[in-house]
C-alpha cells in the first residue's frame, strides 16, 4: 500500500505558468489513494480552472477565505486535517511570504496554519531563482525542515532556458511521499541484488535472460527512502541511476556471489530480486566464434547457488528473501525453494502473464513465509511490489525472538 493512501494532502497552487502541472500532480496523488484538497490562490485562477480541480480532487477547491464552501475558517480547516501540504508551483512571492510568516491569501493562511510536513516545488525564471535574498529564503525554509524538490534546468516560459523549472509530478508526487514514509528500516543495512546475470560464450556473446533489474531497483529505492543503508548489487547500472545506495555492478553468477558473500553478513535484511544463471559455459572462449568454422558445442555447468548458501549461512535475526519467477505450478515451486534453501520469505510471479515480471513496470506477486502465511498483491506497479516484500521483511524482523538486538554481526 502507498504512503500516500488515506491520507490528506492539502495541494497548493500559485499563479505562476507551471500551475498547469499541478493537474497532474493532483491526478496522480490521488491515484495512489491520498484524499486530496485543493486550495488555489486569485493568482492560479488565472492560470488554470478551479472546475478542474474540483472535479480531479477529492474535494471541491478552496480558493478564498470569504464565502468558502468548505466553512468559516477554511484554511485552519485544511492545515489541521493535513497530513503533508505541497505547494505546486511555489514561486518566489509565495516562498518570501511562508519565510516571514505573511498571511497574504488562503494559501499562505492554510501554510502557518498546518504543523504537517510541506513540500515546496519552486518555479521561477533563472533571474530570479538566482536572486540573493531568493537563495537565503530557501536556505532558511529548508533549515525549518520545509523540503524542495527541483527545480531542474530546461526550457522556461517566455523562449529562454535555465535553472528554475520546476520538477516534473512524478518528482514531485516522490517526494511527498517520502515525507509521509516511515522509517522503519532507520538504522539497518539491506542488500539487495537485481538483474539478468550474463555468462559468457565468447568475447561477445553470453547466455542471459530477460530480466530488466527493475524490480530489484525499485525494492533498493524503497528501502532507501524507510531509512534502511542499501546495497545494490546489479547487472544493470542504469537501473539504480538516483537510488540513495551503495552500487556495486557485476555481469556474472560468480562476481555476484563472491560480492555477496562478502555483503551478506553484514545485513539485517537480504532480498535476492536478481535473476541469476542457473547454467554457464564450462569454456567460454576469449575470442569470438565464427560462424565459418561450424556451430560451437557449448558445453554447460552449474553455477554457484548464492540463494542456498545464503540460506546456510544465515545469522541470527536475519531476513532472507528469494524471488521465484515460474510459468506453472506458482505454489508448490516456490514452497519448494522456500524450505529447500532456508529462507524467509519467497516471492514468486508467473512470468507467462501479461505485464508480469521481466520488463514490465508492473508485476503480480504471491509471497510465502516460512511460517506459512500467504500473500497475494495484485497487479501493481513495481514500487508497490517492493513495498509490500519490505512490509513482510519488516514484519518478521519484530517476531519475538527472532531479532537478536545485541547483533554480534561483524559491522565497519
């Protein structure tokens, strides 16, 4: 389930040009289940239609303190019943007024009326953005706590380019979330590994799978984003571009176990996402094969298994998760991998339906405990995937007995 779901969040917007994002914004929050409340200045009425708004949200716009539908006092309505407030586009006027604590306008009133977290994402000409006294009221925003996202640099209003555009929804709709996570991984390592491993035939080719690293990368970002210190071990470095991890990257079974094996004692919660070869070239070759010269016998041998060693060499308190990606028998395959290599937790998909698994944004998974619990989430996106392996992870980390608080794990 989304940080965001069932939670209110009071959606502000000012007058500058980027406000049409904010529709955006306000569709896609409420697409992870926030309760949304619009509140528009006289500025962002120029700018966009309250109509729309109010049709989007989850309830009618606030756009003035007098005569409001929503009660007497809207904006001490609105900043008690947030659970983050967002300011899309906050321009310079609006972060010079919320610095100096001026009640201009129902925006600013409902900004010192709330104690929630805020989100600003600021948008401005770069003049502007580079002023001075723009960059102190910034720095001492950001020292209160209030939290920016963007602006990023690209084309502005008017023809010119430049810092001070503000960050696309998805940046935004993030980072509100991430105000409204909680850390219940602080204080706690998590390795994770993602991707396809390739083991070469020959100096350009290799034996692989479709794996795309996507759901390992996203179970590293949410445990990034509750707090947990990540390693992510991957084939494919472009996937963690932006994760807040440790990156180590690798191509085959051995160099991936060999860095787990020097990673895995050292943490609380192990999730083994990657898609590694079961099979390799006994003798790849260092040159490449020409085809003039016949089809090649490749021969093939096991590799390492780095989910039944870790299995084996799990310490005390240790949260170990495998995944087992399968096109029949779903349940018996993956009980089967779950007690055959001792783990905690496994997290099997049918590869064979449609937007499931390798690829895809979107997968559908059934998890397996080893104390016999079963859950289903349904086709989802694949950050929400990883957030219901963690919230499982998380739940067996506070078993009684299971966690050893005094941890004897060697730590740097």
């Amino acid at each position: 389930m989304s940080a965001l779901s069932g939670r209110c969040v009071v959606l502000g917007v000012t007058g500058g040009i980027a406000a049409y994002k904010a529709v955006e914004v306000c569709r896609r929050l409420v697409g992870e289940g926030a309760h949304v409340v619009p509140v528009l200045t006289a500025g962002a009425l120029r700018m966009v239609g309250e109509t729309t708004f109010s049709a989007l949200a989850s309830e009618p716009a606030i756009t003035s303190l007098w005569n409001d539908r929503s009660g007497p006092i809207p904006h001490t309505a609105a900043g008690q019943r947030a659970d983050a407030v967002v300011v899309c586009p906050a321009t310079a006027r609006l972060i010079s007024d919320l610095r100096n604590g001026r009640s201009g306008d129902v925006l600013t009133a409902t900004l010192l009326a709330t104690r929630a977290p805020v989100v600003l994402a600021p948008a401005m000409h770069t003049e502007m953005w580079e002023q001075p006294s723009v960059q102190e009221n910034l720095a001492v925003l950001t020292q209160r706590g209030v939290t920016m996202v963007g602006p990023s640099e690209g084309p502005l209003a008017g023809g010119d380019s430049g810092p001070g555009r503000m960050a696309e929804p998805d940046e935004i709709v993030a980072a509100v979330e991430a105000v409204l996570t909680v850390p219940d991984l602080a204080g706690t390592r998590v390795l994770v590994t993602s991707g396809g491993t390739r083991e070469p035939i020959d100096a350009v080719r290799f034996v692989g799978n479709r794996s795309s690293g996507k759901q390992g990368a996203a179970v590293a970002e949410e445990a990034a984003a509750r707090g947990a210190e990540v390693v992510l071990v991957t084939t494919q470095s472009e996937r963690a571009a932006g994760i807040p991890a440790r990156v180590v990257v690798v191509e085959t079974a051995a160099e991936m176990a060999a860095v787990v094996e020097l990673e895995a004692p050292r943490a609380d919660v192990v999730v083994m996402a990657a898609a590694v070869a079961d099979f390799r070239p006994a003798q790849p070759s260092g040159t490449k094969l020409k085809k003039d010269r016949g089809v090649p016998a490749v021969e093939l041998e096991p590799t390492a298994d780095i989910l039944a060693a870790l299995g084996a060499s799990k310490g005390s308190g240790q949260v170990l998760v495998g995944f087992a990606a399968e096109t029949e028998d779903i349940e018996s395959n993956a009980v089967a991998k779950l007690r055959s290599k001792n783990l905690d937790v496994i997290v099997a998909n049918d590869v064979s339906k449609e937007h499931v698994g390798f690829g895809h944004d979107t997968n559908e998974i059934v998890m397996f405990t080893a104390d016999g619990a079963r859950h289903h989430v349904p086709l989802t996106t694949k950050r929400e995937a990883a957030r219901a392996v963690l919230d499982v992870a998380v739940s067996l980390m506070g078993s009684a007995g299971d966690r050893d608080t005094t941890d004897s794990r060697e730590r740097p």
